[in-house]
C-alpha cells in the first residue's frame, strides 16, 4: 500500500497501540493491508467486515434509528462502526469505512461517497471523500486514505475534533 502503511506501523510501534478495523465497502482491503504491517500479529488485533446492514448494528452497535436517519453509507454510521470495532476488539485504535464502491447508488448516495472513521484516545473523527473511479478504484482509494487519515491522527497530540466534515449534527 506504499510508505503511508510503514509510517502507520511505526505510529502504532512508537505509541505501543493495537489497531482493529469494521469495514463495509472496502471488503476486507484494509484488513489485508493491515496483516502487511511489520509486527501485525502484536499491532493488528482483527476486523469485522459487515456489508449487511442488521451486522451493523447487531455486531457493532449501529443503532436502528441512525440507519434510519442517516443511512449506512453516512458519517454517523462511520463513528458508530469505528467505535463499536474499538469496543468488540478492545483496541487502542479502530478504523472504519463505509461508503458506495459502486458501479450504482445506494441510499440515493453517489458512487465515490465514503465515510471513514477512526477512534482513538477517546475520540472518533471522520472525514468524508468523493472518489471518481469505479468499484475497484473506489475500493483501494478508501483503503488508502484510511491508512493516512489513521497515521495523521496518530501523528498528532489528540484528535482535532469530535465531528467530521459533511457530517451532520445528532
């Protein structure tokens, strides 16, 4: 997945941190890219990849009511499933991503939207992204900028805010 992958290992290293992942869209990349870290067996405790919705919530905690209002594919779902990760796998960090790979619209949403979350210190960000590429693209796009937005809050004293950009206000 390239140096972002090295430079999130060294983080979890140097902060003596476990890493655990719910994802949807991605299928199972960004666990794949996560077994690639050096040390993973000590850093990289699992993941839940939940493409159906009721796993959502039965497994992570995705309330019925945030899927009804918010939908699957939205910033409330991606905090949500980052911090039920956290939870299920008693991780220091989780990471989640959940968005429309393509090649049609889910819930009305666009093809390229995509929500990851990542829960750290108590906190969960989450950031919004508009891929243009199709379904594979779209896949390893996320598992990429997952990777990055992962290492850059990792990077930082504490994460910068508790709400992410295009998410909406409970």
């Amino acid at each position: 997945m390239g140096p972002e992958l090295g430079r999130l290992g060294d983080l979890l290293r140097r902060r003596d941190l476990t890493v655990a992942v719910a994802e949807s869209m991605t299928g199972g990349l960004l666990a794949a890219a996560l077994a690639d870290l050096p040390e993973s067996s000590q850093r990289f405790l699992g993941g839940l990849v939940s493409y159906r919705t009721d796993k959502k919530m039965d497994l992570l905690g995705v309330p019925e009511d945030v899927i009804a209002r918010d939908g699957v594919v939205s910033g409330p779902a991606a905090r949500l499933m980052a911090d039920g990760a956290r939870r299920l796998f008693h991780a220091g960090v989780a990471i989640s991503v959940t968005g429309v790979a393509g090649p049609q619209r889910q819930e009305g949403k666009p093809v390229g939207l995509t929500y990851i979350g990542v829960s750290l210190d108590g906190q969960t960000e989450v950031r919004e992204y508009h891929w243009p590429g199709g379904r594979a693209a779209n896949r390893v796009a996320s598992v990429e900028a997952a990777i990055n937005l992962a290492a850059d809050l990792l990077d930082g004293p504490t994460l910068p805010s508790t709400r992410g950009a295009g998410e909406k206000s409970p």
